[in-house]
C-alpha cells in the first residue's frame, strides 16, 4: 500500500475497563425516511450500556485494500 491509498488495518487492541454499567435505553430523535422506509418506527429498546475504558492500540498487524480479494490484497506489517 502506498500513502494516501485507501485502505483497512487489522490491529489487536487490548481493554482495561474501569466502569462499565447498564442503563435505560432513551432515544432522543429519530429520522425513519433517513432509514428508507418513513413508517419505521421504534418500539422496543434492546439495550443500553455505558462503560469507561483505556484502549491501547498496539501496531498495525495487517493491511487490507477492499478493492482486491483478501489473499492477493493483504500484507503483514
């Protein structure tokens, strides 16, 4: 890959959570025509979760181009 070229990355990042809690779902604004269909409506909240955590990312392990097939467009780095 050349600089500037598009392009995707593999890293394996590691986590040290310090806080993670669950919580009530709030959905502020939605726009359904922004999804493609205006009679979309949201009912059921599924979830909700906030959590404080340090992300370290190491190295780039690998590079991909989505333009080429991932055997012929991955490197090692």
């Amino acid at each position: 890959m050349t600089a500037g070229s598009l392009g995707m990355m593999q890293v394996d990042p590691s986590f040290a959570v310090d806080r993670a809690e669950r919580g009530t779902p709030h959905l502020g604004s939605f726009d359904a025509a922004a999804w493609g269909d205006a009679r979309i409506v949201p009912t059921h909240p599924v979830s909700a979760s906030i959590a404080i955590a340090a992300v370290t990312l190491p190295r780039i392990r690998y590079v991909c181009r989505p333009d080429v097939g991932a055997f012929d467009g991955t490197e090692r780095v």
